[in-house]
C-alpha cells in the first residue's frame, strides 16, 4: 500500500493543521535605532568639540586679561577711601566695564562692516555666573540696539562660568559701523540686565 500525503498546508490525516511558517522579521527598528544613535552620537561630538574650542578660547582670554585686570584692580584711591570706622562699601554684585576696541576680523566674518566693543566682567558676588556673547547687547548713539554677532571678531569673549572674584575680558561685536553708547550684560537669556556706558 502506498502512502499518500496532503498538499502541503492541509490537514494531515492524524496530525491535524501544520504549524504555521514563521514571519519573516523585519530590519526597520534596527535602522530607526541605529539612526537615532547616529543622530545622539553626532550631537555628543558637536558638544565636546565646542566645549574643546571654547576652553581653549577661554584659556587665552584669562591670559590675555590678567595683566589688563592687575593694573585698574589697585588704584591709588583704594587705602585712602576705607575709614577705620565707616562700613566698606557694597560692591555690585556684577561689575561691567567696555570700552572702545578696534574690530579684529575673524575668518568667518562676512565682510569689514562691523563694531566691536571690549568688555571686562567681574563676578563680585558669592555665586558663580555665566557668560557668554548671546547675553551682550550694544546699544549706540542713535539708540538702536544691536545684538551680538557670534564669530565676528578674533578677540570674542569667551563662554565661561566664573566663580566668585574670577573676570574675563573679550570683543562685543555688532553688526554694523555705528558708535557704541552702552553695552548691555544680562546673566542668562532673560536674567536682569546691566548696562555699561561704552569709555
């Protein structure tokens, strides 16, 4: 006697229905998470390579800015203005000083059109701030004000956090020929702003 078997997904006599065949999986989550670790992996990179780039900006403006800070910082005055009974005076917490600067073109400048305004901070108070070009302003004779432009110029101050007694020194540029009047500071994109006449 000859065994005769079902066409393939029958029934089986005895057995019943064949399992049925496996899905086939698909590679699409591989490729979304890959993708998304790209795109992480990417940012992480942007973000070492700015803090590397501003670290060695920064590096150089402390430089650069300790000999102008150690000759305006012991005036003359100092001894004579504290009495022995009188309380010192209170110090701004923030202390802004700019004066005029020559533009020192960058090579991601477009073009010579542009104000630059040297700016000292000093962090007077007992918690560290933040610094950075984006919380500048430039305010000049006509009263327009003028944003900072990143890049512009050489000397950019840096993006630093300074501690307690710490300065740093660095270009605000605006886009523009105009004469600066006032440079305005702000702790943070919506902190309280301080202004400095432009010397």
């Amino acid at each position: 006697m000859s065994q005769q078997f079902s066409p393939p997904g029958q029934p089986q006599p005895g057995y019943g229905y064949p399992p049925p065949p496996q899905p086939k999986k698909s590679n699409a989550g591989k490729i979304v998470g890959f993708s998304c670790l790209g795109i992480v992996g990417c940012i992480v990179l942007l973000g070492v390579v700015g803090a590397l780039l501003s670290s060695g900006s920064s590096d150089k403006t402390a430089k650069e800015s300790a000999p102008a800070a150690a000759a305006p910082s012991a005036p003359a005055q100092a001894p004579e203005s504290k009495p022995s009974s009188a309380a010192p005076e209170k110090k701004a917490a923030v202390d802004v000083v700019a004066k005029k600067t020559e533009f020192k073109k960058s090579i991601i400048a477009q073009g010579d059109e542009y104000t630059s305004v040297s700016v000292t901070i000093t962090n007077n108070s007992s918690k560290p701030i933040n610094v950075n070009p984006l919380y500048f302003a430039i305010t000049d004779t006509n009263g327009t004000k003028h944003m900072a432009e990143l890049g512009a110029d050489e000397d950019q101050i840096a993006t630093v956090e300074l501690a307690p007694g710490e300065n740093v020194t660095g270009a605000v540029t605006g886009k523009g020929a105009f004469t600066a009047k006032t440079v305005t500071y702000t702790d943070g994109l919506i902190g309280k702003g301080i202004r400095a006449d432009v010397s």
